[in-house]
C-alpha cells in the first residue's frame, strides 16, 4: 500500500461521483450502496487497499471477526488519514469516534466544518443509537447546479458488523441507512490529487461560484 | 414525497453557513449526548461501554493472564535497566518525574478506579551534589494502555545505594529503587476497560434502528418469519437488503427487536456487554504486543 494507490482510489471516487450525481437526484433517503460480507469484508473499500489495520495502530482495538479479519470504523479513518495527509502521530492516542472531533481539535492541529470537502472525516456525536458515535471518510461529493452539495459519498469500516460499507447520504436528511454526519473534520496537509499539502479540486457538476468549498 | 425531502435537505444545505471551529469549547460541546428520533421505534439501549465498570475477579484466559504476566515482567526489568544505567553514571539516587498527561479527559474520568496515576513517567539521576547526570527514557513505553501505567516506581525518590543514617541526603529518600507489585488481573482489568473506551462498536444491533424505522414508516408489505422482519423498501436503503435480523448475540452484547406489524411499530432492546466472556476469550495475536479482547 502506498500513497499513490489511495490517491488513485480517492481520485476515481470524484470523477465517479460527477458521472453519477443525476440518477442520484431520484434517491431521498440515505443509501448504503455497498455492504461487505463475512469472508470478502473488505470489499468496499478495496480501492483505499485497506484490509483492517493502519500505521497508527488504532486497530490494537478493532474487533475480530471468525474469519480473523479486524473492523473498526476508527481503524479505516486513521488508515485513510495516514496515506493521504500528513503524519499526525496524535492519531494513535484517538479515543473512540465519539471524541474524534474534540481530539482531533485539540490535538492533531484539525478544523470541523458543516461543510464537506473529499478526504474529511465524517463525524457522527453520539447518541442514545449510536453511543460511540462514528467515523467515514468523505470519498466524493455531488452538487447542484446551483452549487449547493447534493450528496456526499462515504466509505467505513465497522466494528460491530465486522465489513465495510459505502454510503450516499444526503445534507439534512436523517432517514435511511444512517443519518447525514454531524460534522466534518478537517486534518492537516491532505495530500491526495496531487501532493503537496493541498487540497484537490472538488467534484461538481453544473456552475459553481465558490459555493460550498472552503 | 422523498424527492422533494431531498430537494429540501438541498435547499438547506445551500443557505448553511460553513463554521470552521477550531476552539476546543466548541469541540467539547458536540461531544455532548445528542437524540435522535424514530418515532416508530422504541428504544431500549445498553450504557455506553465507555464508562462500563470492569469487574474484578474475571476470568481471564491463562493466555491472557500468561501475556500480561510477560509485560509486567518486561516493564519491571526495563526500570531496573535504567536503574543500573544511571547508577553506573554516577547516580547516588533517582526521582521518577511525571511527565503530561496523554490519557486524560472525559472517557478517563473514571480512570482512578484501575489505575493510581496515569501520567507517564521517567526517571533522572542525581549525582552526591543533588546535580542531575542522566535521564532515563519515558516509561510506558505503550502510552496508549491504561495497564501500562501500573508499574511505576513505588516511590518517586530513591537511592541506588545503600543508604546511610549519618547522611542528611539520606533522610529524604525512600529506600531501594522498586517499582510496585503489579498482578496480571489488575493488568488486564485496567487494560481492558482503556479499549472499551478506544473501541467503537456499533451498540451490538443499534444500527438496525434507523432501518426498522424506515421499514415501519415506508409502505411495504411487512413480515415476520424466522426471527427475520422482511420489507421490500429496505433495498431503497441497503442495496439489495430485504430484511432485518431480529435478533442477535455476541460477547460485546446482544439485542432483540420485537415487531408490532399491524401497528407498525417496534421495541428494540439491547443487553450489555458479556464481561465474563470477553475476559474468557482474551488472546494474543501473532505478531501482537497487546491483548486483545473483541
């Protein structure tokens, strides 16, 4: 695994997501189009080349499946964030999802934001559902003609299901497979598309004018 | 109808205002316990895990207890290393300095109930003057372990030497340099309830709840069979799902769901962890320096 195989994988996500934003129009609930199974659990995020542990070492406190393959969403968060943004060693020291947003705050130089860029962390609080809170990652986002963010697609990992999944969820909308993030979080020096700390072109369809990025 | 929820979700979207927080205070506030609402479901949750008490007295695996035995060891031994290190540079005694805190926070206020101190340590030699001549490295070595924290110096100032009454320095030191008696049970106790609050597991089947709420209020045709709840709707969101388990087990806690068709209406109920099973399962993978407990 190395940076450029992640940087392919997030790059494709945006160039898919342009082409399918329009039959997205239709969807209203929040989608899990992609759902792993035992035995090929990695499946969706096999573009990412993640298969259940990351240099942070945040999987020492993944589950284990029967099949001996390890989940968490944490697990694949830090993953991503290592092979595409800088080195952050505050990431190992990470508490459940449910403290990402103030650790990352405090302690790994992060910003959270309403808004969505590809390569944020989608934050989920915790809740009486969900007591742990959760973690994606932004894979792609969709817009309006008028710039507004349609969608965005995200990629996790998950503990207590043991697979992976792939979602589009939807600004505002609760219903479905998972309600729309909390917060985004912002780690220093993304690196994909490109190299150099910076941040890649977003994915959108139509005219924009500076709406909806950062 | 869902269209024009999406439409809508969009139209807000589009008027929010982007809030870049970097302070700390705001961070701390979206931390806070948030409610979500699915109305057709009742909701029955176990107590978030991290803060779950971890019993005293489990029972442990021997493979575990045999791992934690090793670190313990280990730990003791790299201490009386540094020991021998500064002693040998001319250190007549030593002070174990706390170093700041890396574990610390809202999912460590219990932390007291496993471990005396969790700041990591390290130690400086002193030389027949009081001058500092060497310093050890910081001690755990694994930060990210409450267990680790266990072994410390049992006092924070010691001599290297044998100690002497006539000598005021003497006075103010306690004794040999030891660390404390650490048992592998109290290890592995500490040590587990750090990756309940490391881990995120789902709420055993809490994740079903916005599904079942989306089967229930969406117009298909419900049935129960085989301890499953089948509704053509669920594919519109879980690609190709069709059905909800009603059921399920495992040592990180279990849940069930019963399911009033007619009424469209559910009770979901989850149990809380199995701590006795966990502690029974706990193993040492290949290649591993930790326990692992799920």
């Amino acid at each position: 695994m190395n940076k450029t195989k992640s940087s392919i994988g997030a790059a494709i996500f945006v160039v898919g997501s342009v082409l399918a934003s329009p039959s997205a129009a239709l969807a209203a609930s929040n989608f899990e189009s992609c759902s792993a199974m035992a035995g090929s659990s990695y499946l969706c995020v096999g573009f990412s080349g993640y298969t259940g542990t990351d240099p942070y070492n945040v999987s020492r406190f993944s589950t284990i499946a029967q099949d001996g393959t390890r989940h968490s969403c944490t697990s694949y968060a830090a993953f991503r964030l290592f092979y595409n943004n800088s080195y952050n060693p505050a990431i190992s020291n990470f508490d459940s999802a449910q403290y990402w947003a103030s650790q990352a705050v405090a302690n790994a130089g992060a910003t959270l934001s309403l808004i969505p860029q590809v390569g944020d962390v989608a934050w989920w609080a915790a809740t009486p559902t969900l007591s742990q809170g959760h973690v994606a990652i932004v894979d792609a986002i969709t817009y309006t003609s008028s710039g507004a963010i349609f969608s965005i697609q995200t990629s996790d990992d998950n503990a207590g299901r043991q697979v992976t999944t792939r979602k589009t969820l939807y600004p505002g909308v609760n219903a479905g497979t998972i309600k729309y993030p909390d917060k985004f979080i912002r780690f220093p020096g993304y690196l994909a598309g490109g190299g150099g700390g910076g941040r890649p072109p977003i994915a959108q369809i139509g005219t924009l004018s500076g709406t909806g990025t950062n | 109808m869902r269209a024009l929820t999406a439409f809508l979700a969009a139209l807000i979207a589009l008027t929010s205002v982007q809030t870049d927080a970097s302070s700390s205070s705001l961070a701390r506030s979206i931390d806070a316990l948030t409610n979500e609402d699915y109305p057709n479901v009742e909701v029955h949750v176990a107590p978030p895990i991290d803060q779950t008490l971890v019993e005293r007295g489990l029972p442990w695996s021997s493979e575990s207890l045999g791992f934690a035995q090793k670190i313990i060891s280990s730990q003791t031994k790299s201490f009386e290393k540094e020991i021998s290190r500064l002693a040998s540079s001319g250190a007549e005694t030593v002070l174990a300095v706390s170093d700041p805190q890396i574990l610390r926070g809202k999912p460590y206020k219990d932390a007291s109930l496993y471990v005396r101190n969790l700041h990591p340590w390290h130690l400086e030699g002193l030389n027949s003057s009081g001058k500092v001549i060497g310093r050890s490295r910081q001690f755990p070595s694994d930060t990210r372990d409450m267990g680790n924290y266990l072994v410390r110096p049992k006092s924070s100032r010691c001599s290297v030497r044998l100690s002497a009454w006539w000598n005021p320095f003497d006075w103010f030191t306690n004794g040999t340099c030891v660390t404390t008696q650490v048992s592998a049970s109290a290890y592995l106790r500490a040590s587990l309830a750090t990756a309940l609050k490391k881990a995120t597991i789902e709420d055993s089947g809490s994740w079903l709840v916005p599904q079942i709420d989306y089967a229930l209020a969406s117009n298909c045709e419900l049935t129960v069979r085989h301890d499953e709840l089948f509704c053509d709707a669920l594919t519109q969101i879980v690609e190709g799902q069709r059905s909800i388990k009603l059921s399920g087990k495992s040592k990180l806690g279990g849940y069930s769901i019963s399911v009033d068709v007619a009424a469209r209406k559910a009770i979901y109920r989850a149990t809380t962890i199995d701590q006795r099973a966990i502690a029974k399962g706990a193993k040492v993978l290949a290649g591993d320096s930790y326990v692992s407990f799920f």
